[in-house]
C-alpha cells in the first residue's frame, strides 16, 4: 500500500523546496521533484494527499513530557490522551521519563514505563532518571543501555521528593556516562540557592505569583555552572532541560565560551510566557506554576534572541496536565500540583510566535522540532529525517488566516484533560492540518484516524552530541 503526498513545500534541514512524496509499507520511498501520481510507474498508490500551501516536515519530537504520572496527584493526560493531544501537535514521537523506581534496577524502572505506555498513539522513548548511586549503578547503566536508553535525568533540586542527586555521586555518574556515550541531561535549579532564597521569605501563604522568589534564575544560573564544570572536567556533552532564564543562558554561554558541549532546551512558555500570568485573574496563577517559573519579559526576550541565533537546540513542552481542580486545591505555590499542558500547541506556537514574527525560519522550526531532538537523542534518520528509507512520520503544516486559540472554541478546541490551555488567546496562523506515523495518516483535518497502542517504543543508538566531540 502506498501514499503519496503532492504539491507540498518540503521543510529540508537546508532549504524549502516544493516536491511530491510516494511513502511504502511505512518508509519514504521517494522525494521527487516532478509531480508523482496514480499512474506513476512502480507506484501502486491508494491514497493521495493534496498539501498544496502547506509545509512538509519530518515529524515533529516532544523531547521533554510527563503523561501518565501516578500518585497523590495524577497527571490529567494519560498515555494515550497525552499522546493524542501530541499527535493533533503534529508529534509523531514522544520522550517521557522513566523514574528510578526502589526496589527495581534501572532497566525494570525503564521497562515497567514502557509498558504503561502501550496506550500510546505515536511512538515513544525514555530518559531514565538516576536519582541514588550504589554499587549495581554501573551495570544496570550498561544494562539500560543495552535496551537503547541514552540519556539520563539528574535532578539538582527536589530534594524532598528525593530524586536530587547526592553532590559526591556526580563524578561518578558523569564518568559512567562517558565510557556508556549516554547523555547526561539535568534539571538546572540548585536546590542551595532555592533554600537560601526561601529562608529569607515571609509569607503565610505564599500565592503563585511570588513563586519566582522562591526558585530564582540565581538557582538556574548556579546549577547549570555546576552541572557544566563537572561536564568539562569529564569532557563530556551535557543537555540541560527547560532552560527558563537570562540567568540560565548566561551560564550556558559561559560553558560554552570555555569549549564545554552544551546542549540546551526551553518551551513555550519561558519563550513567550511570563510572571505577569502567576497573577491571574480569578485566581486562575495556579495554572500557569511549573518549575522552573515562569520569569520576567525580559527573560522572554533574552531566551527569543537566543532562539533566533540558534543558541537553542530544542524546543519541547514538558507538558505535565493538571486538571484545573487539582491547581485550584492548594493556594500555597509550593503545594500547588508543577506543570501544565503543551504538546498540542508547540508547533502552533512555534509557528505563530517565532516563524510568522520573523524570529526564526521555517528551516529552523525544523531543526528545534524534529532535527535536532532526533539527532540529539540517537534516533535520526529514522525519525526527524525526510530520507529515503526512513520511517514515514510526517506533519503537514498548513498556515492559516489568524484565529485565537481557545480550549473551547470549535474547531480550535484541544484534547488535553487538563480543561485548559496557558496559550488561550494567542493568535495562531497556522496548524498541523495532517500527522503520519510510520505511513499511517493518524490525524486529518481535526480527525484521529489512529488507535490506542499504535505507537511503539523506540530504541536510541548514539546521541549525536558524543560523535561531535
Ligand atoms: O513543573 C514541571 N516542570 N513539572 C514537571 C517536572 C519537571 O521538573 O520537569
Ligand atoms: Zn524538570
Ligand atoms: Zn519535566
């Protein structure tokens, strides 16, 4: 069975050019200048799409999102719905986050979040978080390797949740990571800083909008100069997750200034949310409170200059749904259930915020969505790549008179069980009107066309930063 999609742009990790698509038994087969059609020679095509005025491109990557999180408060997106708000986001892979489970070596940990997966529309990885050391640590490494996660999630903060890593345990990580080529990716916040700055607060209870003071861009600036000495002393590529703050971005220009290898993702919302929305109307703050929070304008536009000179690598949401009654129980900023939804709005504010207001290009978008997480993360060609070969994951994108996203709005609405969107009101100019998986059209025009469990675990090979090296 075959596909072809013609008269599109196709969005090249170079430049745009417009060519026709024949997809096979799930791989591109074809990218041909000269229209293809029905009676092309060698094809035999069952289903055409027109993409006439819409961008092509490899499918896009959420390389950062929390579906499916148990608990006292469970995450409002599920796999499956998580992963379907993500594919009607033009996502055709998903990265979440296995936890060091007690009791579990590291490969159970990651194999049990693999199996709670199996709902998922779109295909899926792992980080693996490592959150204590002890003697099995440098097995169990191999051993997770050897099931293709690369990366792992060190946390500088949270210690209450005690997943923050024991300061005398980082050398020894980093090093394993080093002869493992994994990659070592952290959650910048010093918890030091983040007491220090709480010590010196008095309030009774502390709303959302002051929750800046109490996890300051200091605590990002300290955490990523930290994690990056330990990255340059092991000389090692070190991935520093939703970077928030000028701060922050100063102590990766730093790093980097001093030769270390970088990598560094933000989201949306530090790209073009700020404090200004933990205020709320309606007592609405809650629902804007991540962590890191939300930072100044001028943190906005420092992270937006920074994205147009290519100092970001990614752009991924760190959706993590609430529903608004699980923000609305706790007033206090640090009981207040951490994340929001996104996975449905990234390209559309991507699009509408960086591409349209001439912040970046279309070539870029592709980078920060699909090239870059692939390559970062040792799953390119295969995905985030239009070649030859490859798996057939592949977003239309079709822009469009403006519209006001709106959860509610028909046909704007979102399918996050979160009830909710930080973006509600922005001005979108264009969608991902179309989303294949491995050759199968799973959203068209607004329609799922997919079905529970068809997405599939992906093996990672090397992270491409360990080859620059
Ligand atoms: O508030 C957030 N970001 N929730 C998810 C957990 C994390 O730190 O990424
Ligand atoms: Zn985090
Ligand atoms: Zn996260």
């Amino acid at each position: 069975m075959s596909l072809i999609i013609q008269n599109g742009f196709i969005v090249g990790e170079k430049h745009i050019r417009k060519a026709d698509i024949s997809i096979e038994n799930g791989k591109i087969q074809t990218i041909s200048e000269f229209p293809l059609s029905f009676t092309d020679k060698g094809l035999h095509v069952t289903e055409e799409i027109d993409a006439a005025g819409s961008f092509i491109f490899p499918g896009f990557i959420d390389a950062h999102t929390h579906f499916g999180l148990g608990g006292v408060s469970p995450t409002a997106d599920d796999f499956f719905n998580g992963s379907l708000c993500a594919a009607y986001g033009g996502i055709t892979t998903f990265i979440d986050f296995a936890d060091q489970e007690k009791g579990q070596t590291l490969r159970e940990s990651a194999e049990s979040r693999i199996k709670s997966e199996k709902d998922a529309v779109i295909d899926f990885t792992l980080h693996q978080g490592l959150y204590t050391m002890h003697a099995d640590i440098p097995e169990e490494l191999s051993d997770l390797r050897s099931l293709g996660i690369r990366a792992v999630k060190l946390f500088t903060t949270y210690k209450e949740f005690g997943v923050c890593l024991d300061e005398t345990s980082w050398d020894e990580v980093l090093s394993l990571c080093k002869d493992l080529e994994m990659l070592v990716t952290v959650h910048a916040e010093d918890d030091e800083v983040i007491e220090k700055a709480s010590r010196n607060l008095r309030y009774t209870t502390p709303g959302p909008e002051i929750h800046a003071l109490f996890r300051p861009a200091a605590a990002e600036y300290s955490a990523v100069r930290k994690a990056g000495n330990l990255a340059m002393k092991h000389q090692i590529p070190l991935y520093i997750v939703h970077l928030s703050s000028a701060e922050g971005l100063r102590a990766v220009r730093e790093l980097r200034e001093m030769g270390a290898e970088v990598i560094v993702e933000t989201t949306p919302h530090y790209l073009f949310l700020n404090r200004k929305y933990l205020e709320g109307e309606n007592g609405e703050g809650s629902l804007f409170l991540m962590t890191p929070p939300l930072r100044d304008i001028a943190d906005n536009e420092v992270l937006q200059q920074a994205l147009t000179a290519g100092e970001i690598d990614i752009v991924a949401t760190d959706h993590c749904a609430f529903t608004r009654k699980q923000k609305s129980e706790k007033l206090d900023c640090r009981e207040i259930p951490f994340g929001i939804p996104g996975s449905e709005e990234l390209s559309r504010v991507i699009y509408s915020c960086g591409v349209e207001n001439n912040r970046i290009d279309l070539v870029q978008m592709m980078h920060l969505l699909s090239a870059a997480p692939a390559k970062v993360f040792g799953m390119y060609p295969e995905k985030g790549s239009l070649l030859p070969g490859t798996d057939a994951d592949i977003t239309i994108f079709t822009p469009h008179d403006p519209e006001k996203i709106s959860f509610s709005a028909h046909p704007l609405s979102l399918h996050s069980n979160s009830g909710y969107s930080v973006y509600d009101g922005f001005t979108s100019m264009g969608k991902p009107s179309v989303t294949i998986l491995r050759g199968k059209v799973i959203i068209r025009d607004g329609n799922f066309t997919g079905h529970r469990g068809l997405g599939k675990f992906v093996p990672c090979g090397t992270p491409a930063p360990y080859r620059n090296l």
